[in-house]
C-alpha cells in the first residue's frame, strides 16, 4: 500500500497541526482550572434582573425579538431565560 502523502501531502499537515492545537488547548485548559478559572456559559439565577425583566415584558405581551432589544440580549436568551423560569417552577 503505498503512502497516502505522496498523494496528499497536505492531509498530514493537516493532521498533525490539529493534533498539535488539541494537546495546546487541552494543556491550557488544564492550567485555567488549576488557577481556579471555569469554561463554559455562565450559569444565571432566576432571582436576575434580566430573567425578571423577560418575565414582566413577556406578562405584557411583547415579542421575544422586541424583549431582546429592552432588555439588551439576543432573542435566543430570552427563549432560555423563558425556560429558566418555567423550569423553576416545576
């Protein structure tokens, strides 16, 4: 079989610097949690203004768009502050 390189040389290349930058990241992350440092979206309370204020705007009828823009945050947080809300309730 002969060495898939000569065909694509570029395909090892490839590889290896996707290999290289997942061990960079890795050890980067590695050391943000060794410095007490956490990934990820921030987690948010239902007691926040921002859920408090989706929670009256939405009361009074307003689109989630239109929620977004009083309240500045995208439409996709209002749907997960909507959620956060309904979810607590349970």
């Amino acid at each position: 079989m002969r060495n898939p390189q000569q065909y694509f040389p570029a395909a090892g290349a490839d590889h290896l610097r996707q290999a290289r930058l997942f061990r960079s990241r890795a050890v980067s992350m590695a050391a943000a949690v060794g410095r007490g440092r956490k990934s990820g979206r921030r987690e948010i309370s239902t007691g926040h203004a921002k859920v408090e204020g989706t929670r009256d705007f939405k009361a009074q009828s307003l689109a989630p768009a239109d929620i977004g823009k009083v309240i500045d945050a995208c439409r996709r947080a209002v749907y997960r502050y909507l959620s956060l809300e309904s979810s607590s309730l349970v």
